[in-house]
C-alpha cells in the first residue's frame, strides 16, 4: 500500500483538509472585501488586517481539525456533537483575534459610518461616548435621540462604566457569525470523510473480489493439467503395454517439454497467443505419438495477432476433446485445425476438427472441457468473451470471441 492510500485509509487526505481551510478562508476575505468596499473608506487600513484575521482564522480551523480527526471512525452522531462542541471555542478565538487585530482603528471605522448616516461619535474627557446628531423638526421634537435645545442636536451620552459591561456584545456578535462558518467547514470535511471511507470500502471489495477472482481463475486452470495428464498416462501405459518403447519415450519428452511450458506461466496470468498456440503444438506432438496414422494438424495464426494476449491454456480442453471425440473414434485421418482471426475488434479463436461431429447421438465434448473453458472466460472477462460450440457440416467446431488485448 503506497502512503498515499495509507493517508487515504486514516481519514481525509491532509493535503485535502489544507486546501478546504485555505479556500474556506479566501472565499471569507473575498466576500468580506467586497462588501466592506461599497461605501467605505479606509480600505488600505482594513484589508491587511483583513489577512491577518484570515490566516489566524487559518490556523484556528487546523487546530480544530486535529482534533475533529480523533473522531474519523466514531459513529456519524458523535462526529456531529464533536464539530457543534469544537465550534464554540474556535469561533470566540477567532472573534477575539478580530477584535484584538481592529481595535486601533475600529473608531475610525464608526466615525466614518457615523458620517455617512449623518450623524457623529467621539469620546469625551471622562471617556464617554457621545453620539450627536442634527435636529430633525417635526411633531416629535424631542427627536430619535433625546433633546438639546442649547445646541440645536440630538445627543446620547454613553457612560464608560457600561461601555466596560457592554465590550463582550461584539464578542457574541462575531462569534456567533464564525460559529456558523466553522460549521460549514466542519459539514464539509465530514463529507469528505464519508466519501473516503466508501472509496476505502469500494477499493477493498475490489481487492476481494479480485483476490477471489485470481483463486477461481487459478483453481480452474489446475483443472486442465491432471485431467490431460491422466489421459496421457493411459496413453503412455498402452504404448508400453504394446512393446511401442521408442514411441513411449518419444510420448515422455514430448510430455515433459509440455509440462515444462504449462507450468512455468502464470496461472491466472494472460500469455501471448502466439505461446498458447506453441505449447498446443507440444500437446498434439504427444497425441500424434498416439495415433500417427490419423491425426493430422492445421495452424492459421496471423502474424499480426501473434502478440495478442489470452488466459493461459483456454484452448488446451477444446483440443483435447477434438482428439478425444473426432480423432480418437474413428479409423480414418481427421484433421484438428487452430486458426484466429480478428473481426470487429475482437478476436476470434477457432477449433475445429473434420471428424463425426456427433457421437453417440451427442454433441461431443459439452463436459468438463467446455464447462472449464466458458467458467475461465466468465471469470476473466465477465460478459465480454464467448463460447459456442456444435457439429457443423462436414465436423465440430469451436469458436471463441474474446477482447483484442495486447501487451501495453
């Protein structure tokens, strides 16, 4: 497993929880920006504190992070609790921060609001906060804020000592404001995380399935070599039964190069076809050992599917059976003929022999061979590769049609 997927199994990538803070933050500094910049001055002032809230605000929501991630693997509710719980701190950090960053210029900032609605702030000598604004003449003349007759204004005087009870209102405000922003966040990460534990769940049922498919694909393979060996012991048993020795050690080397070949694949591995085809030729060496006066053999492999790649041993059963059901039975040459050719982007291998064709009113070999070879195609390439089998004018013949894979 690369560390990449082991990252991937924790939990959210960090490189994934890093790009979700930072562009949570840019998209805050942007849109903040952009309101602050209709109607109000002193934005040079504002925007490199601006930053500076945000890269705070950056390293507040990591923090927060490291310790959301403790509840990867807990249940999805307690996850939930985690992130509304982690919220709070968080979000009174980073107004506290705000407000710590824009103290020295906050009251440059209410002045000039208070000028653009018209009316004006400022402190007095005992620290007061004095907000006045010009008469406005009407049935209510004592006005929105109180009446100064002297003066021709309207005034509130806030006194120091409840500005001082009053200072954590703004704490709140921004608070609350950054609460719902972490939360955000925190709802996305969690979805990050919910689609990353169905990857890792998807990715290993596929590891399974793939697990189970090559055990399959290598059970059925092993299935073809004792069965042909088998049929080749009895072979070697007549011929020695028969005093035939020098066809019997002829039958021994030839089944050893067999062997030899078969068995040095990989079972649940493609091979080139051009190698399937080699190691059919030593197969039928061997049967031709058997039966020297009968079986004859034709090979059509075009060289530009040589290279083509195919399950190892898929037409060693077809052969069989032709040797089996057509030249076996009868007293006269049959001929077993391998041939591929490519139709439609898909290539099709052919087995065919000129024997009977039928035997004993069935068709031959719907047995063990064919069932082995559609299993290993159903298992390798699922609906995409077919088998069809059946006596034709003048013999038998198989036909497969598989995927044109060749070697990357």
């Amino acid at each position: 497993m690369s560390v990449a997927e082991y990252q991937e199994d924790r939990g959210v990538a960090l490189r994934t929880v890093l790009a979700s803070i930072a562009g949570l933050w840019a998209c805050y500094f942007v849109l903040v920006t952009i309101r602050a910049a209709i109607g109000l001055e002193l934005q040079g002032e504002l925007l490199w504190r601006r930053a500076l809230v945000c890269f705070a605000g950056m390293a507040i929501t990591f923090l927060m992070w490291l310790l959301l991630r403790l509840f990867d693997r807990k249940r999805l509710g307690l996850q939930i609790g985690a992130a509304l719980l982690l919220a709070v701190p968080a979000s009174l950090a980073i107004a506290q921060t705000n407000l710590m960053v824009f103290a020295d210029i906050q009251e440059q900032v209410e002045r000039k609001i208070a000028e653009q609605r018209g009316f004006s702030i400022r402190r007095d000598v005992a620290g007061n906060i004095v907000i006045e604004a010009p008469s406005v003449p009407g049935p209510d003349a004592d006005g929105p804020l109180g009446p100064d007759s002297a003066a021709g204004t309207n005034r509130v005087v806030l006194p120091s000592d409840e500005l001082g009870r009053a200072r954590w209102v703004p704490l709140i405000e921004l608070a609350i404001g950054r609460y719902f922003l972490l939360l955000s966040w925190a709802a996305l990460y969690l979805a990050l995380g919910a689609i990353g534990r169905a990857r890792e769940a998807e990715r290993r049922e596929n590891r399974f399935r793939s697990a189970a498919r090559a055990a399959e694909l290598r059970s059925l393979r092993y299935q073809v070599n004792p069965h042909f060996l088998f049929n080749a012991l009895n072979s070697l048993s007549a011929l020695v039964m028969t005093g035939k020795g020098e066809r019997a050690e002829e039958m021994i080397q030839g089944l050893s190069s067999f062997y030899r070949h078969s068995l040095a694949e990989n079972p649940t591995g493609d091979v080139a076809l051009a190698d399937e085809i080699a190691l059919q030729r030593d197969y039928l060496a061997i049967e031709e050992v058997r039966f020297p006066d009968r079986l004859r053999v034709r090979i059509d492999l075009p060289a530009a599917l040589a290279d083509v790649r195919v399950p190892g041993m898929i037409l060693q059963p077809l052969v069989e059976n032709s040797v089996k059901y057509a030249v076996a039975p009868t007293s006269r040459p049959v001929t077993i003929t391998i041939a591929a050719r490519e139709e439609y982007e898909r290539l099709v291998l052919t087995v065919a022999d000129d024997g009977p064709g039928v035997c004993d009113g069935s068709a031959h070999g719907f047995g063990i061979g064919l069932a082995n070879v559609c299993d290993r195609l159903q298992a390798r390439f699922g609906l995409d590769a077919a088998l069809t089998s059946g006596p034709v004018e003048g013999g038998y013949r198989n036909e497969l049609r598989l995927p044109l894979v060749r070697d990357e």
